[in-house]
C-alpha cells in the first residue's frame, strides 16, 4: 500500500505538529511525483545557469583584475617561451617525418586517441581477416613493391645516348646501369664461358663500368667468331639508330639460334650443359623481344604483335622478360581492344606480380565503355549507372595499385625518359607506363577526364604506402605557430607598452560575448535575486 505523508497542526501551537500517513491509490501518487520531478529539474536548471554565469562573472572579474596586474615583461617570456616549445615541436616533428614519413602527432592521435573515443584503431590487427591474411600480404607485397627491369626500356645508343648529345646530360644513373649489368651477367653468362674464347671477352665486357670498353670487347669477341652476346651489346650501345640496332639483332638471331639449337641436344649430358642452354634460351628470347620491339618504334606494329606471340606461343614459362606488356601496347597501338582485352584476361592473374600497365590498361577499358558519354553534373543528379560505376572502380583499384600515374597521364607532372628499372608501385613505373601509353588515354574520347574526376578519392590508402604526403598539417602548423609566437616575442620585447594594449585589446574582445549574457541575465532577473545569488 502507497502512503502519503502530510502535516497536521492542532491550529494554536504551531510548534507542536505531528507526521500521519494517509492511504492513496498508485495514480495519484505518481502524478504528484511526476509534477515534483517537473519543478525539480526546473529548479536545478535555474540554479546550475545561475551557478555558470556566477563563476564566469567571477572568473570574468578575476582575468580582468590579473590582465590589469600584468607588466610588459610578462607579455615578453610569454610569447618568448611559447616560440620556443612551438620551435622544439617542429623540430621533433621535421626530424620524426623525415625518418618514418609521416607526423608524429597525427600518428598519435590515431592510433591512441582513436579508440579511446570510440574509433577502430585501423592499424592494429583487431580482426580475424587481417590476421589470416598477414602472410598472403607480406608475400604479395615482396612480389610487387620490389625493382624490375622495365619491359619497355629504351635502346642506349639510339634513344638514351640521343639525349645526352642534345642536352650534355645522363639519362640513366649509376645505380640504374649497375642493376643492368648484373641482368647481363646473370642471362647472358654461365660458368662454362672461360672454355670458349668469345664468350670469356664477353663474361668481362659485362662487367665493364666504361661504355668505350665493352664496346672494344665486343669487337674483340667478334673477331674470333659470330657471338651472339657481343652482337647483343652493339646493338643496345654502339648502334645509333633503330634499324641499325635492328641489323645487329638480326645477326645475334642467327648466331643464337645456332647455339640454342646446339645446346638443346647437349641440355641432358650434365649441369654445365644444362647452365650453357638455359643461357643460350635467355639470349634467345631476349633478341627475338629486341627485334619485336624495333618493329614497333619502325611502325611495323602488327609484324611486332605476331612476332610477340609467337615468342610468347614458344617460350610460355619465361615470364620474366614481361613480354605481355609490349604486347598490350602494340594492341592499343593498333586500337584492337578486344585483342587487349583477352590479353588482360589471361595475364590478369592473382599468381603474377600486377603492374600498373595491367591495372591501368584494364581502367582505359572500362573507362572507354562510358567515357565519351560521362558527364560530372549529370552523374551528381542521377547517380552512376552499372557500366560508371564498374568504371570508377576500375580507376581506383588501379590508383590503389599505384597512386602516382594520374598526374602524369593528366600532365600534372613532367615527363622524363624512363629508366631500365622501375619499382612496382613506385613513381619509376608511373614514369614508364605514361611515357608509352599516354598517347592511348588520349586516343580514347573521355578517359582523361573520368579519369580526373575519380582518381583523386583514392590516392592516399591503406594498400599502397605511395605517395607520402608532402608535408602532414602538424608540421605546418606547428611552422605557423613558431613563425606566429616568435614574431609576437619580438614585437613585445621592442614595443612592450603597445602589445601590453593590444593584448588586453585581444583578451576584452574574446569575452565580450560572455559579457554580454552576464549583461542580460542581471536585465532578466531581480536585483534583490541576484545580491542574494551573488552572496552565495
């Protein structure tokens, strides 16, 4: 049973009262509890508002009383000081830039502050998925962010050298030409060479560091008999025009297919035999790519593509010399995009290492179905339709492949010759896909500008640590900061009476908002009220 408790008094003592309880139904109980609870809150409203703007009138009161204390030398080791911890933030943060890419502060905030307010920590392998599948990343990732020589690369003495005669510069650096002479030596010699006079010149005009030299030993080997390495090394360094380089190749063909030929009876005789014709299969294949590639920049573009095939058709296990991407870009030469699309769809393979003129190649497809109808506005208004959207991603897996491409296919940034090697995922390969198939993107009405409207949503992403951010916003305003507060100290210390103005200037400025409700809570409420509150 519900009681209420009421008083009684006997109506002449007014001390004397006693407490009686009297049954009520559960209803009316609640309702008088529920309209206690209304004036309850309402009362604590008023009296928590009230408590605010008395702390702020005190601290109000209190800031303006120290303000009105303070002397210009205050004014002077503050902003002296503030310059100087500012300083020391963005000398930590330059150094811990510099040496992990990215800002410590930011790094921070993300990874601790995060999941203290409820966010997912994407870095720490919370889930099962991320777990499972750490191997298959850390393989996937030594498979594609590593140097490769780039399948393209131009000939030395008819492209690179023409370069230098202009411009008096190198095109290639040393590390770059170190990295081809350890290809060199690694598909064109084995260790039964020093039984053979010519291929013992050319086990050390490979190792040669001037160009002059290995020249004169390829000469030299020559000499003595028709060797098909010598003609190789002519051929990419002496030769200064295609068909010359072409010439030369031809007489390493035929040098080499002889040797192969020999080789390939003798393969099963013993492990220097079997070494001697894993050689002579590499020189093979190496020329016949050469001689395809010479049909290319000739403009013999279909000779090219089926001597590519058939080279692909005889040799399907060495794809190490990447001949499928001179291959696409044959096809896209030859705008025969049902060709390019059976390619990718053979070679488009989670087993190989991608490159960006796989994943690139795949976009200019999807792109090429939409692009000369896309529009930016009309897409906003009605949404991407199924061929867009499968379009857009497209782009983006590619742009998360690698993030560098775009600004050179849009011509953000300025092209260069490209070098003999290219790290997968790195600015090298962008330089290398754009300098052979701009001219395709261009080829295709649209594709450049889908490809500017979607590419930049999916630059900076958890797959590919490329590019690093030029400089995080906490090093820029951490610079700002110092610049800012050592201006300040030096303005105080030369004119510290009209800083100390301004500053209270500044400081009356930023409370005058509180000011003002304080101005219009003593209008609204009574002044014997607020003597009371303000005694409290």
């Amino acid at each position: 049973m519900w009681y209420d408790a009421c008083t009684v008094t006997d109506g002449t003592d007014l001390s004397s009262r006693c407490i009686c309880y009297s049954p009520r139904w559960p209803s009316f109980q609640a309702a008088s509890t529920e309209c206690g609870l209304e004036e309850s809150f309402c009362l604590w409203s008023w009296c928590t508002l009230t408590l605010i703007c008395l702390s702020s009138l005190c601290v109000s009161s209190t800031v303006s009383m120290f303000l009105n204390t303070l002397t210009p030398k205050f004014y002077v080791a503050l902003t002296g000081t503030s310059s100087l911890i500012s300083g020391l933030i963005l000398i930590f943060e330059w150094w811990y830039f510099r040496k992990y890419g990215t800002s410590f502060i930011e790094q921070v905030s993300v990874s601790h502050l995060r999941p203290l307010l409820g966010g997912v920590d994407s870095s720490s392998p919370s889930n099962s998925n991320t777990s499972n599948g750490e191997a298959d990343s850390n393989r996937q990732s030594v498979s594609e962010c590593k140097v490769w020589r780039n399948p393209l690369n131009l000939f030395r003495g008819a492209e690179y050298n023409r370069y230098t005669w202009v411009t008096g510069r190198e095109p290639l650096t040393y590390y770059d030409m170190n990295l081809s002479a350890q290809d060199h030596q690694t598909f064109f010699t084995c260790d039964s060479d020093h039984l053979r006079p010519a291929d013992a010149i050319m086990q050390k005009a490979w190792r040669e560091r001037n160009p002059q030299a290995r020249i004169s030993a390829a000469h030299e080997a020559l000499e003595l008999e028709d060797c098909a390495t010598a003609y190789i090394l002519l051929a990419e360094e002496e030769a200064t025009t295609i068909m010359e380089a072409e010439r030369l190749f031809k007489q390493a063909l035929k040098a080499g297919e002889g040797c192969y030929r020999r080789s390939q009876q003798l393969q099963h005789h013993g492990t220097q035999y079997e070494a001697q014709h894993r050689r002579d299969t590499n020189v093979l294949v190496y020329i016949k790519r050469r001689l395809a590639m010479c049909s290319r920049k000739l403009g013999r573009t279909r000779e090219a593509v089926k001597m590519m095939r058939d080279l692909m058709k005889e040799f399907p296990l060495l794809s190490m010399f990447n001949i499928h991407e001179n291959l696409l870009e044959s096809l896209l030469e030859l705008q025969n995009y049902a060709d390019v699309q059976a390619v990718l769809a053979k070679y488009d393979d989670i087993s190989l290492p991608k490159s960006a003129t796989i994943c690139y190649t795949a976009a200019l497809l999807k792109a090429r179905a939409v692009s000369d109808k896309f529009s930016p506005e009309a897409a906003s208004r009605r949404g991407l339709s199924t061929a867009e959207m499968n379009a857009v991603e497209a782009i983006h897996r590619a742009v998360e492949f690698n993030p560098h491409v775009p600004k050179y296919l849009l011509e953000m940034k300025s092209l260069i010759l490209p070098p003999e090697h290219i790290l997968k995922r790195g600015d090298s390969e962008a330089i290398a896909y754009a300098f052979f198939h701009l001219q395709h993107w261009k080829r295709v009405e649209g594709a450049l500008n889908l490809l500017h409207c979607t590419w930049e949503g999916t630059v900076f992403h958890e797959v590919s640590v490329y590019p690093k951010k030029e400089l995080p916003f906490f090093i820029l305003f951490t610079a700002g900061l110092c610049s800012f507060t050592a201006m300040l100290a030096l303005l105080t210390h030369q004119f510290p009476e009209l800083m100390g103005v301004f500053a209270k200037a500044f400081l009356s400025t930023l409370f005058a908002p509180l000011n003002f409700i304080m101005e219009k809570v003593e209008s609204i409420l009574p002044s014997s009220l607020w003597h009371q509150l303000t005694r409290i």
